[in-house]
C-alpha cells in the first residue's frame, strides 16, 4: 500500500462533499462518504470492506464513512443531493440516470456522473416462486392472467424496478397482476423470508449475488423454482440497459437446473467534481487491495482490473483521475 502526496492547492473547479478536503491536501486527512445499500446487504458488505482499505491510498487521517442507504435507484439520488462522495451502484441505473431514462426521466440527465472502477461483482435478476405455484413461465402467467402474490424490495432498489420491466417484457404490468386479484408487496428482506416462510405470499423478486443471504434463507426453508429469463425477457432488459450474465447455476439457491439470467456487475461511481487524487487513490486501492476484499465478500472474487476498466461493465464515462491510473498500469 502506499499514501500519495496531495498538492496543497485548491482551484475553483473542485466542489461537492469532498471539495474542500480535497483543496487542504497535504498532512490534513480527507472525511469520504461512500452510499452502500441497507445492513445486511451484499452491498453493504462489499461497501464496507472497501472503505475499510481507502483510507491507507489517503493522506494521514483520512476516513471513510459507509453511509447504510442508497441501491442501484437511491445511490444516485444521495450524489445528486450531495450526501455521497463516491458508491455503489449498478452500469444499469448508472445509464438511465445519466441519459434521464426510466425511474430517472422526471429528474432528467445528470450528466456529472462517472465511473471509478467496475466489475465488482455478481448479480441476477431472478423471480422465483413457491413450487406449488401453478405456473413456471412468464408466459403461462400473462396466458392464465394468475393472481401472483409477489415480494417485491422497497423504493431505492434496482431490483423492484427490475421485477417490473421483467414483467413488462411480457406485456405484464403490477396493475395487471392486481387486477387478476393478486398482490405486489414492497418490503424490505425480513419481511420477504416471513411472508414465503409464512405462506402470506408465493414468490419473490429481488436482484441476488451469490450466496445472498435472504435468497438462501427462503430457499433453504421453502421449496421454490425460479421463473427462466427466455429470448423475449432478455432481449428486453438488454435493450434497457441490463446485461447478458451467467447462468445462475444448478444448485444456487438450491435451483434444479442452470437458470438463465440477465443482472449486472456492481461498479463504483462518483461525480466529476470529485478531485482527481481522490479519485485515483480509491480505483488503486481497489486493485491494489483485491485479497482483502475478497476476504471480506467472496461475490469479489470475480474481479480483474481489466475487466473493471471496461466501458462494458460500467456505462458511462469514466472518472479523469481513475481513468488517468488505469491508463498508466495498462488496465486500460
């Protein structure tokens, strides 16, 4: 690991929460805020053992604070208001918010954003439902207009807005559903695992990485088949953003066959307003720390410089000073 050396000179062009931290330089320590997701999430995880390793790429003193709120939508929502210096997010909504697309049309473009390094990790899209439930395609449930009693994750998440451009590809909407006498219920994780656990509801959609805790739990109590992604859902997620991922594999979630899946892999994301320093010091500690974070979240262990200096895995443009050391190590 290795500190760098700040430059004690402050220009008019450096704003934001990190502004006037990054303008002191020198022996002064830098105060981050990094958006994450909920406790408990693989986000949260993820983000925490990152911040656990920037403050050594920082001058003396230098802290980083795990903010517990954000997901893929609120992420962006906490840059836009300032609360966040840099976090986690997905290329997905990282796109729609810099074209003001989707859930981010009615704010429109926010053309500051920009990537600092990607492909931090493993996410589906999966909706699985009791087996028991009467039908194993989207297509039967949109031809039988079924009543689905379904769990959704709370505002912020990227994953309900998923579970509704899922349905939508197959001419479903919430609206439908409710109509057809069933139930779109949002809440957070807890209440998913009491409510299928419980019979209250039949199905559950939520992005998951490997190993993700609440799917685990549900699945390990509950007899439940995931709902495949064919070439009509695909297409359709792809064209919105979403990208082509492995399979979720036999056995994940206890799964009975290879599910195919479309999601994406995590990224960290910032404004342009960031100093370019800080910028740098956070994508090098990143690589540079690759076997702590892993050791903290083995969702990590997918990670490859170089696929994380990809414009495929993040979407939008790059930071200057994280695209400026990628370049210099060749990631680029």
């Amino acid at each position: 690991m290795r500190r760098r050396e700040y430059l004690g000179v402050c220009t008019a062009s450096v704003t934001g929460v990190a502004g006037l931290a990054g303008c002191m330089g020198g022996d002064v320590g830098e105060s981050l805020s990094m958006s994450t997701f909920v406790e408990g999430t693989g986000w949260y995880v993820l983000g925490s053992a990152i911040a656990d390793v920037v403050p050594d790429y920082l001058p003396d003193g230098s802290t980083v604070d795990v903010v517990p709120e954000g997901g893929g939508v609120g992420s962006v929502d906490l840059h836009r208001e300032g609360v966040a210096d840099f976090g986690i997010t997905a290329p997905t909504s990282a796109r729609w918010a810099q074209n003001g697309e989707f859930v981010f049309e009615d704010d429109g473009s926010y053309e500051e954003i920009r990537a600092l390094v990607g492909h931090l990790d493993t996410y589906w899209l999966p909706i699985a439902v009791t087996e028991d439930t009467p039908i194993d395609t989207f297509a039967e449930l949109r031809e039988e207009e079924y009543p689905l009693e379904l769990a959704i994750a709370t505002a912020g998440s990227l994953g309900a807005v998923g579970v509704e451009q899922t349905l939508n590809a197959h001419d479903i909407t919430f609206e439908d559903i409710e109509n057809w006498g069933g139930r779109i219920e949002r809440m957070d994780f807890g209440d998913m695992v009491s409510a299928i656990e419980g019979g209250d509801l039949e199905g559950m959609g939520q992005v998951a990485t490997p190993g993700h805790p609440t799917w685990t739990e549900i699945t390990n109590s509950v007899d439940m088949k995931f709902l495949p992604h064919d070439e009509t859902t695909a297409d359709y997620l792809t064209e919105r953003g979403w990208l082509d991922m492995p399979d979720l594999p036999e056995g994940e979630f206890n799964a009975s066959d290879d599910i195919r899946q479309v999601g994406y892999r995590s990224m960290l994301m910032t404004t342009e307003s960031l100093d370019n320093e800080i910028a740098s010091s956070i994508t090098e500690a990143v690589i540079e720390e690759q076997d702590s974070i892993e050791a903290a979240t083995t969702a990590f262990e997918v990670f490859e410089p170089e696929s994380g200096a990809s414009d495929e895995w993040v979407q939008i443009p790059f930071h200057e000073g994280a695209e400026d050391f990628l370049t210099e190590q060749g990631h680029r």
